[in-house]
C-alpha cells in the first residue's frame, strides 16, 4: 500500500560509499564497511524523514562486486527485496546510483558493474535515476571535473544513460549536498517507478535466471570466468615460461661453469708450460752459464799455459842470449889475448932485428 512515502533505492559497487551517503542523508546508523567486503548483506530500509516537506525513506543494498560473494548472489539479495516491496506496495520514487569521482578510470569491473545497474533499472526507468559521484574532496578538483566530463560525455561511461533521461550530480559529504541530489529525485517523482527486474519477476512471473540483469550477470560471469580462465593460462604460460627460463639459467650457468673450468684447466695447463718453459730456460741459462765458467776457466787455463810457455821461452831466449854473449866474450878476450901475444911477438921479432 502507497503510504506517500517516497522510497529511494541506493545502489553501486562495493566500497563507493552507499552506506556513507545513506546515513548522512537519513541521519541513521548503518554499519560502514572498511574492508574489501560488503558491510550490507541485505537491503536496509531507514526511517522516514523529511526532503522539502516530504517523507523520505532510503534503501541500502548490497554493493555489487564483492569479494566474498559473487554478482549472482548480491543480484538475488536485491530481487527478493525489490519483489517483495513491489508486491507490498513499496513501490519506488527513484534510484541512486554511486560512482566515486576519486577512480582515475572507469575500469572493466566498474562498467560490468554499471551494466548490471542498468538491466536492474531498464531503459525506461533512467529519468528516474540520478547518477551521483562522490568523494570530491579526496581529489584536485579540476582533476575532478575533468574525469565528470569524461564519465558525462564517453559512451563506455554514463553518456547513454544521460542521453536516456538520467541526470549526473555530485555529493560533497554534507546532508545539505545529500538531500540536493534527494531533492531532485523528490522534485521530479510522477509516480510509481517499475524496474524492469521487478517487472520481470513480479509482473512476468519469471525467475531470476530468466531475468535481463540475470543474462547480463550470467555474461559478465562468463567473461568474468573466461578471464580468469585466461589469467591462468598466462599464469601457467608465465610460470612455464620461468620455468624454462630457469632451465635456460641453470643450462647457461653449467655452460658458463663448464667453459670456466675449462679456461682454468686451459690457464692451468698453460700455467704449467709456462713453468716448464722458464724451468727448461733456467736450466739452459744455468747450463750455458756453467759452460760459458768451463770455457773461461779453459781459456784462463790456457792463457795461463800460454803466458808460461812465452815466459819460459823468453826465459830460454834470454838464458840463449847471455850464453852466446858468454861465449862471445870469451872468444873475444881469447882474440884479444892472442892479437896481444901476436904483438908482443911481433915486438920482439922488430928488436932483434935492429
């Protein structure tokens, strides 16, 4: 039953701050995650309160993207309460989508995240949604408004929802900021609003695999599993490929090993010509040197013996030539005493004769 409360659904990847902006918004409590998991594991209802006069009530549900339950769960977490509101009544004024202004890009994760959102809502539901960036204080803000205008006008980001109906806004962390973006959901509610996945399986009587955001979800989950499928082939590439590489190392250092042992037993071997060289060469010169003392000692020897004989001959010679002045001499002084007997002769031969 329609109470005339105005019933707005919050909804984005785990940690973009649904939780954050809920509780600033409505002023309620909700516990805020600070872990790579979802802190909501349910959707939330908050008490009403007032947005320019009129009752306003938040629905906080499970982040998409979470690390500890996958994308079919979360989806099944906010198709039961999406079915069971629209068969009690609560039927919604708008939705809140969150996108943190801080990620430098919007990733695979994040569009995946997005599309899902989108086969949630339907085409015809987007100028009922708001989709709201937040944590502009965490970033320069003309880097800020840089990455708004990307989200606002790339066709991989938010600019065919935009184009559909939706409109982009910004929370600054206030409630003031809060209930601007509340505001303008409030300003333009014209009536009950249908998601498609609410039409499906409450109208349509389909079950959730049947759904659109089911496909969407079960096609991200095949991309998601042939991506992890792929990862693992590359890591198993990567780890064959270490695996090689360090075959490749271990084959390269016992080349490396062996050509160094090799060098060595080379360097060694030749180390030991070398030895045996300079030992044959020390030998040689010692040999030479002994032979060249022999012959020294034969030529002084011999030079010696030579000096001895000159010595002796001209010991000889000398002896020779007093000999024969002896005797010259001698034969002198016997002509000279026989000149003198001829004279004395010849003297005495002159007396008598006179």
């Amino acid at each position: 039953m329609d109470t005339g409360e105005l019933i707005i659904a919050v909804m984005g990847p785990t940690g973009s701050g649904k939780t954050t902006f809920v509780n600033v918004a409505s002023g309620s409590n909700f516990l805020v995650g600070q872990g790579l998991g979802s802190t909501t594991e349910r959707a939330c209802m908050t008490g009403t309160f007032q947005v320019d006069g009129r009752p306003v009530r938040l629905v906080d549900t499970p982040g998409y993207d979470d690390a500890t339950r996958t994308d079919l769960d979360i989806l099944r977490t906010i198709a039961d309460y999406l079915t069971s509101a629209y068969k009690e009544g609560k039927t919604l004024a708008g939705v809140i989508y969150i996108h943190r202004i801080s990620d430098v890009r919007m990733s695979g994760v994040s569009r995946k995240n997005f599309k899902m959102f989108r086969k949630i809502c339907g085409e015809r539901t987007l100028k009922n949604v708001v989709i709201m960036t937040n944590m502009w204080g965490s970033v320069n803000a003309s880097i800020a408004e840089a990455r708004e205008r990307e989200l606002a006008t790339e066709e991989l980001c938010f600019k065919p929802v935009l184009d559909a109906g939706a409109n982009i806004m910004r929370h600054h962390g206030t409630r003031h900021s809060a209930h601007e973006v509340l505001r303008h959901i409030v300003s333009n509610h014209a009536g009950p609003v249908v998601l498609d996945l609410q039409r499906e399986l409450a109208i349509e009587h389909k079950s959730l695999e049947q759904t659109s955001a089911a496909d969407a979800c079960k096609d991200e989950a095949a991309k998601e599993a042939e991506r992890r499928h792929q990862e693992e082939l590359e890591r198993s590439r990567r780890e064959m490929q270490g695996i090689r590489q360090q075959e490749e190392n271990r084959r390269r250092l016992e080349e490396e090993a062996r050509r160094r042992q090799e060098e060595m037993a080379r360097a060694a071997a030749e180390a030991r010509r070398v030895a045996a060289e300079a030992e044959r060469q020390r030998q040689e010169a010692a040999r030479q040197l002994q032979e060249q003392q022999r012959m020294a000692q034969e030529a002084a020897q011999r030079a010696a013996e030579e000096q001895e004989r000159q010595r002796q001959h001209l010991a000889r010679q000398v002896q020779e030539a007093a000999e024969r002045a002896e005797r010259e001499m001698q034969e002198l002084q016997r002509r000279i005493q026989e000149e003198m007997w001829r004279a004395r002769r010849r003297s005495r031969n002159d007396c008598i004769v006179q």
